[in-house]
C-alpha cells in the first residue's frame, strides 16, 4: 500500500496504474461502512484509492471541523488489512493554496433538505469531489446510501459536466440495532447511544405504514415525528419524504420516494433516509 500526501504524488502514482481505477473519498475516522465500499470498490477494479481528508469548506463556522474525530494510523492499518492500494491524503493548503476562489454549484436539489439546513455545505461537497476525481481520475467512484443526498448532487454533478466515470451507491451499512454508521456516532454519550436507533426506528415505521397501504406523506411524516420525539433530548432538523430525482416534497407517494431525516440527539446531528415503492 501506498501514501500519496500531495497532489503530485498522487498524480504520479496514477500514471502508473494499469486497468480500472476505483475511488472511495472519505473524511477518515474510518467505521465499517467505509470499509465495505472499499470492499466493493476492490470487486470490480484492480486498483482501488482511498481519499482521507477532512474538507474544510464543507464545515460552516459553527459546525465541528475541528472536532471530527481523526485518527490516520488506525485508517491505514484498516485499509492496509482489506488490501487498499493508494491512500491520498493532501494538506488543507495544498488543495486549497493561498488565493483559491474556484466553487463548484450544483442547483437545484442542494436547496432542499441538508441544503436548507446547511446552506455553504453542498458547495464544498462538490467543489472538493470535482478536485479529487481531476486528481485520482477514477473509472469508478463509491458512495454510500446514508448520505443519499449528497450521492443524488455527486451523480447530477458527474453526468451534467460530462465526467468520464461511473457513480456507485452502495446500501448503508448498519449496526445491529439500525443505526446508520457514520463517524459521528463516536459524539454520543453512553446515554444516548441506545436511543440513537430512533431515526432508523422512525424509517422502519415509515415502511410499514407504506405496506399497510398509506399513502398520505403527511400522515407517515406525522408519525415518524411523534416517534422521534419520545426520545429524551431529541429535536428534529427534518422529516420529509420527497420525489427522488428532485427531492421536492410529495403530498401522496405515488412513484419512488426518499424518506429521510435529521435529528439531534443531543449534541450530535444524525441523518438517516430509505428509498420507498
């Protein structure tokens, strides 16, 4: 396994890859979900990068930029045991060097959702994506479900700017009782953590009173909301269930749909979603 820790070495790393190249972005503090899209990534490429970098400009002020658990050695050896070829882990400065005013916006579908929420966020989400893939070139980059948002910008991004790679989506990875893993769940207090399932708690309601035949998004969002908050020190971001190529919101679900939501269980802001019909 390699470390590129500058842009030019990961470029001279990839001049000397042979066969198709797939492309796992993270922000590091790796948990099993990441590790199964490298997993899937090593399926079906014979080179499979590894991004670790923790990307600023998709953090507002008031967000937990410097708080986001990092923990390099523990990535590497996790990616070195699933037999991961390339990590590329730039500095801040060097994918952003002094004077960097270049942003890519993708309109429409950020507005909703964690756009609403967090106005600044999809901004860097898809400036730094557009970075990564000019500098890795992937044939195939992996994302994951939990974060089917930001999968749905990444997909309109690649096709309407004619990038030459493929956008794999891959289910979310579960812990036993549902929660959705995510390396923020490493914030929640020892109370909080077995409560913390309420979101996935609050999905799963959501799918049976869709295969019960209800088809009124107001009632569904209604329930899902009067679950969540039975949950001591919970407050809701979002519940919302919207077309799933727009995300606008839908008054009866009559095609696909994203249920999704945020909740805060305490401090920590937790995001969750399935896709129903």
């Amino acid at each position: 396994m390699k470390i590129a820790r500058s842009i030019s070495e990961m470029k001279a790393l990839r001049k000397q890859c042979t066969g198709k190249v797939g492309f796992v972005p993270t922000m590091g503090y790796l948990h099993e979900g990441h590790l199964q899209l490298v997993k899937n990534a090593k399926m079906d490429n014979p080179v499979v990068v590894v991004s670790i970098f923790v990307n600023p400009t998709q953090f507002a002020p008031n967000e937990d930029f410097k708080a986001y658990p990092r923990d390099f050695e523990r990535d590497c050896e996790l990616l070195r045991g699933i037999g991961t070829d390339i990590i590329f882990a730039p500095s801040d400065s060097d994918m952003y060097p002094p004077g960097f005013n270049t942003w890519v916006n993708v309109q429409g579908i950020t507005q909703y959702l964690e756009g609403r929420s967090r106005p600044t966020h999809f901004q860097g989400v898809t400036t730094v994506c557009n970075k990564l893939f000019n500098i890795v070139q992937p044939d195939n980059a992996y994302f994951g479900q939990k974060d089917a948002q930001q999968a749905l910008v990444i997909q309109k991004m690649v096709r309407e700017l004619n990038m030459n790679l493929e956008i794999v989506v891959c289910p979310t990875v579960r812990e036993a009782d549902g929660l959705a893993m995510s390396s923020r769940n490493t914030y929640l207090t020892p109370q909080e953590r077995p409560t913390a399932n309420v979101l996935y708690r609050s999905l799963m309601l959501a799918q049976d009173m869709y295969a019960r035949g209800e088809r009124d998004a107001a009632k569904i969002k209604s329930a899902m909301t009067g679950l969540t908050l039975q949950v001591p020190g919970a407050s809701i971001d979002y519940v919302s269930i919207s077309d799933i190529d727009n995300l606008t919101e839908v008054d009866r679900i009559s095609g696909r749909v994203l249920v999704s939501l945020a909740v805060r269980i305490g401090k920590p802001r937790l995001i969750d979603n399935i896709v129903l019909g």
